[in-house]
C-alpha cells in the first residue's frame, strides 16, 4: 500500500511540474517597439514579438504590440512606466534613457565606432556592464542591444566639412552628441526624432543627426540639401528589456527559449542589416546607386575629409569622454576602461 502511494504521489509531483512549465509563460504581453516607421520595427521587432515568440510558447501566449511614437512617453519614461507594471518589454534608443542611466552614453560616444566591425567589438565588451546597470535602475533585464543605421549628418544649409558647422544649430541623437557638437562651435539641440523633420522645414535646427535610412524613412531628405555620412553620431543602439518580474515568471525553459530566439531571430539579423542599410540610405538619400525603399530624393553627398576623421577623434578624447566620465561613479568608468577603452585604446579619467 504504502508502494502505492509512493507512486501515485510521483505521478502526481511530475503533473505538477509538466503542469507548471506549461502555464508560466504570461498569457499576455505588452510590448513597446521602437520607432515603427523604421525597418527595425516592421522587419525585426513586430514579427518577433507577434509571431515568432507566440509560436515558441505554444500560443498560449498574446502580443499586444505598441511603439514609441504610439505611446508618446519622451526619454526614459517609458521604462519608469515599464518597472510600475505598464508595460513588460519595451525597445528604446539607449541615448533616450541616459538622463536616469548615465553610465548607457558610454557605449555610444560620437566617433568611438567607425565602422560595424568596432561597433560590434564595443557592444559585446559593454553588454555585462548595461545589463547591471538596467537591472539596478529600472528592475529590467537586457535582451538585446542592435544598432540603427550609422547616424550622419543632414543639413538645409551648404556644409563642406565638420568646421563649417560652426554657429549652426543641430539637432542631436543624444546629450553626448551634443557635446560633440558644442565642441565644434555649433549648439546642439534635444529635439523629438517624430518632430526633426518639421523643426527642419521651419528652420528651428540647420542641421540634424540620425540614422542615414532612418531620416529617410521618416522623410528628412524631403527637408534638406546637404548629407554628410561621418558617423559623429554613432549607431544610436536599441535595447530591448524586460520587466525583471515578468522575466522571473518564465520558467527557466521559457527563459531560455526567448534569449536563444531574439538573438537568432532578431539581434543577429539587425546587426547583419545595419551596414546594408546605412548603404542604402545614402543611396536613397543622394540616388547614387539603387535605392530598394522608394523613390530616391537628391541630396548632395559631402565627402568625409581625413581631417574631419581626425578632428572627430581629438574632440572625443579632449570633450567627449571627459565630460561623459564626469557623469558617472568611478566604478562605471573603471569598468569603461577595462572593457571599451581596451577595444579602442583609450583611458577615460574623471
């Protein structure tokens, strides 16, 4: 008799168990993307989140899908909104939340990452230290971090190079963009990215700074003459989060499903996209060369001058990255150091 029981009663623990794996996937999901004019949002993020992941969990689980322009919250507020229960994953720009997390500007400094290749190098060395940072301050886990397109210049007025910005007034992707261009005599401006085109049109800002695909998506090359593709604005990276509570509902299994298909089907991809798409948005933008998103616009292509090259470095290393280590615990800029400055050989110093 007591055999019996013993049986019964482990068949009864294993149902439990089956039981608890099958339900702990949240019936449902509120998820913010970023921009939803933007190829991230309609050829990554919405099919992930809206197919892909609710398939992977049986279906039991349903996506209702927003985006930043939809639920209007500037800056960080969205992830305030996030850590109160809002909302249980949002993607947003890194730079749009560095007011409450000034230790995220360190992975983008203007002219820190040239090209794709060093971009990726400083995201992977950077990752462990932004996933304590959005754990401690907005109770979140890290999913992924993709770049937008390279973020250049557009202007409404003749440029030739970085010194002629001087006295202009540009719209910048974030506060240490706009350090970059104070440095350079210019003033930079905190504008809304869904406001830029208009603040363009009516000459509030002579210059702004965005993803080359991204500011033709969202029509800047409708507002302007000039496009200047040095990257002095960085990659302007997306992370992606998740309510820490509703990310420790999962079961491990659950857990481990999400983080291998947002990094296969998401995070790998974008990163793959980024360069074709900071290709194509100069195409499109200037109509040099095939444009695959619509009808090119004719913006005249300036070419990046050595000494701009030069020029962008000496003010990250005098302006930049001083100012920035300033803003942060020393313990954040040790940790700059010993990840980040050894990829790009720089020492930041409060």
């Amino acid at each position: 008799m007591k055999v019996r029981f013993l049986k019964v009663g482990i068949l009864v623990l294993c149902y439990l168990s089956i039981s608890a794996f099958v339900y702990a996937a949240p019936k449902n999901l509120r998820v913010v993307g970023s921009w939803s004019s933007l190829a991230l949002y309609k050829k990554f993020e919405k099919p992930f989140w809206t197919e892909v992941l609710p398939h992977a969990f049986g279906g039991k689980t349903k996506v209702v899908m927003s985006s930043l322009g939809q639920v209007k919250l500037k800056g960080a507020s969205v992830l305030r909104a996030m850590n109160n229960g809002v909302f249980d994953v949002v993607s947003t720009v890194a730079d749009y939340v560095v007011s409450d997390a000034p230790g995220l500007a360190g992975l983008d400094l203007p002219a820190l990452a040239l090209d794709l290749k060093i971009a990726k190098k400083v995201v992977a060395a950077y990752r462990p230290v932004m996933e304590d940072i959005i754990a401690k301050r907005f109770n979140a886990k890290l999913l992924a971090v993709v770049p937008y397109p390279a973020q250049v210049l557009f202007c409404r007025v003749k440029i030739d190079g970085l010194t002629d910005l001087k006295g202009k007034k540009i719209r910048a992707s974030g506060w240490t963009t706009s350090k970059f261009i104070d440095a350079l005599g210019a003033t930079g401006v905190t504008i809304s990215f869904s406001e830029v085109a208009t603040s363009l049109q009516r000459g509030v800002v002579d210059c702004a700074v965005t993803g080359s695909l991204s500011g033709y998506s969202a029509g800047w090359g409708d507002v302007t003459t000039y496009l200047y593709p040095l990257p002095i604005g960085g990659w302007d990276y997306v992370i992606t989060v998740m309510n820490m509570d509703v990310w420790n509902s999962l079961s491990k299994s659950e857990q481990e499903i999400l983080s291998k298909l947002i990094k296969e089907k998401l995070e790998i991809p974008a990163w793959e996209e980024a360069d074709e798409e900071t290709i194509q948005g100069i195409n499109c933008l200037t109509g040099n060369g095939k444009c695959d998103y619509g009808k090119s616009n004719n913006l005249k292509l300036v070419n990046v001058k050595k000494e701009d090259v030069q020029l962008s470095k000496k003010i990250l290393v005098n302006d930049v990255l001083p100012a920035w280590a300033k803003q942060v615990t020393p313990d954040i800029v040790e940790k700059w150091n010993n990840t980040i400055g050894k990829e790009v050989g720089l020492k930041a110093s409060r």
